[in-house]
C-alpha cells in the first residue's frame, strides 16, 4: 500500500523556480532563546527557555511553563486565543489563552482512541492538526469531544515538521513537502530535499532546504528561490511580507520585496 501511495504522490510535483525576489533587512536585535517561536498577528513575539514559554509585547509579558510534561516540543500562535503547545515526552498538548493561561489540556495516552502524536497544530476553534505516529497520516482531532474528525492518507514514512493554516497542512518528511487541505484531500507535492525549517502565513509559504531559502507565494504552484543571508538559521517565522530569522543569538526582520513586473 505504502509503494503505491508514493507512486501516486510522484505524479502531483511541484517545481522549484527562481525568480528575482530579495530580502531587505529592517531590524534586528538581541535575544537568548532557546527556541524562536515567531511573532503573532498582534506583533506579540513569542520564545522558548529552559523550557518555559514567553510571550512578549510593547504592553504586556507573560510565560508558560509545564515541567512535568518535559520539554516544549512546538508552540502553535496561528490563534493568538487559543495557542497550541505541544509536549511529546508525555504525548500532551496545552491550549492556552492570550495571556498563557491554560484552557485545556489533552493527554492523547489517555483518550479511547490512543494514539502516538508526534506534531500538533492549531487547526480551528477547538480542533487541532496531529501526526498519527502509529498509522503515518496526518489527522484532525477535535478536543472537545476527543475525536477525529478527518484522516488522510497513510504516508510512506512520519513527518519531521509541519506548517498549518485553519485550511491547509504542509507535512515535511525525508521525501518531500506534502500539501493537503482541510476536507482530507492530498493536493500536490514538492520533491525539496532536506528541509529542516518551514513556515506559512495566510497561505504564502517559506521552508530551509539544504541550508537555502524558498519561498512559495500563496497565488503561485511553485517554490522560488531566495538569496539567503550569510548566516546560520537556527528558527524561522513568516507573517505577512516579514520574514523572522533567528540565528540563536540575533533575531532579524526582513521584508520581502516581490519582483517587479516589466
């Protein structure tokens, strides 16, 4: 089943372009994270360290931490009310409010259906993204009634990361990028290698693929290649045209700048 599904995967690929978009710096400072997480639709800037959650803007900061369930595997911020942070030790998610306050918390050991999860994402009010270790497919869980309401098809092999959006899933394995929406449906594929990094903002999507930069826009098919900065990217963020990198000590904004049209 598993050799079919990748021969059928085979036939929807994308290509990668390259066209003339560049990046322009804005800004940049100092931060001592752990982890870079990204920065929400209220310019809120959210990092990881020591395994405590921060949440940080011009008003207000506030943090998160959970020891017990070990340590923060991701944070989802599409949903600045209801943030998704995910602990794979403990096979846990939180759900946590505008000021990390906990809303919910879902032990996927401890549900009827018992699954092993290795990646969540938010995917609407109450419903989450999970990767099904176990059966190798991407599945739509709803937490307030503890059950799936969508699965995809088997992969060849599990994910390594993930980037959601409340319609669309873009699932990153050794193969390549998979690219599904909401209703169950594979769409296409991409066959970039390596892709350690990825992120999406309002469906335009940027991913690390052996150390480059490529940027898909939301109206486009294809991946185009960027110029990438002369430094190492440990995180990555998208939101609107402003690309967040982070090298572990330096957080930089850049702005994307499309090609102009002759």
């Amino acid at each position: 089943m598993h050799k079919l599904i990748y021969i059928l995967l085979l036939l929807a690929t994308i290509t990668v372009t390259s066209q003339n978009y560049t990046l322009e710096k804005v800004n940049e400072v100092t931060l001592e994270a752990d982890t870079f997480i990204g920065v929400d639709t209220f310019n809120a800037l959210y990092h990881i360290k020591d395994d405590v959650l921060y949440k940080g803007d011009i008003n207000d900061g506030y943090q998160f931490t959970a020891l017990q369930l070990g340590a923060i595997t991701s944070v989802d911020i599409l949903n600045p009310l209801k943030i998704s942070v995910f602990y794979e030790a403990t096979n846990t998610a939180v759900i946590l409010d505008n000021t990390l306050s906990e809303i919910t918390r879902i032990n996927f050991s401890a549900i009827d259906d018992f699954r092993n999860i290795s990646h969540v994402a938010t995917n609407g009010d109450r419903r989450l993204w999970v990767f099904n270790t176990d059966l190798q497919q991407l599945e739509i869980f709803d937490w307030n009634t503890d059950q799936i309401t969508t699965q995809f098809p088997p992969m060849p092999v599990n994910a390594t990361t993930l980037a959601t959006n409340f319609n669309f899933a873009w699932v990153v394995n050794e193969i390549g990028l998979f690219h599904y929406n909401n209703y169950g449906s594979f769409l296409s594929k991409t066959a970039l290698q390596d892709i350690t990094l990825i992120s999406q903002s309002k469906g335009a999507v940027i991913l690390l693929s052996q150390g480059k930069l490529h940027y898909k826009p939301k109206e486009s098919n294809d991946f185009i290649a960027l110029d990438t900065p002369d430094f190492t990217i440990k995180q990555l963020s998208l939101n609107g045209e402003i690309l967040y990198l982070y090298t572990g000590q330096k957080l930089a904004a850049f702005r994307l700048k499309l090609p102009k049209k002759p």
